[in-house]
C-alpha cells in the first residue's frame, strides 16, 4: 500500500499498472490531478484473509491546486497474490467495508 501511495505521490503510471492485479486493472490510467498535493498516508489497519487474499484500510489526505482545503481519500483496499504474479501482492479493488 505504502509504496503505491508512493507511485501516486511521483506519478508512476506504470508502477501502478504493474501492482493492480490484472482481473481489474484498466487497459490504461487516467491522467493525474496535475497541482494535487499529497499530505501523506495512514495505514489503519491490514490484514489476512487466506494466503492469496488481504485488506488494508488506510486514509491518504491531499490538497487539491490552487490551495483549498485539504481532502481525504478513506478506503478499504483488497489485495491478492498468486501464481501469476510470483507471490506478490496486487491491488484488486475497493471493497464496501462490509464485505470483507
């Protein structure tokens, strides 16, 4: 999670294409909010599931261009790992924190 925030932080599209596992990865990224200004990340909590499947809640805030107030992005992330990808993790999607 940290160093995906970290990617986000120095806009590395690829590096981003590259952790998303590839059942939900889009073909391509949006552009980035050109001016945002990442204020830092939290880790709330992370856990296991099994071995292939894990979550992570976390808080990243931001200032949007131009100033504004400062904004927070709050999710529940799911990860897998598996075969194709060597063990390593991969963002899957944001869950309802229900459904874990």
């Amino acid at each position: 999670m940290r160093s995906r925030y970290s990617a986000y932080v120095l806009e590395l599209r690829q590096y981003l294409l590259d952790t998303w596992h590839e059942r939900t990865r889009p073909a391509q990224m949006e552009r980035f909010d050109s001016g945002v200004k990442w204020l830092g990340l939290t880790v709330k909590r992370a856990w296991t599931t099994s071995e292939s499947e894990g979550f992570v809640e976390f808080v990243a805030r931001n200032r949007p261009p131009g100033g504004g107030a400062a904004q927070r992005l709050q999710e529940l992330s799911r990860f897998a790992r598996d075969e194709s990808t060597q063990g390593r993790w991969q963002y899957v999607d944001a869950v309802d924190a229900g459904e874990q």
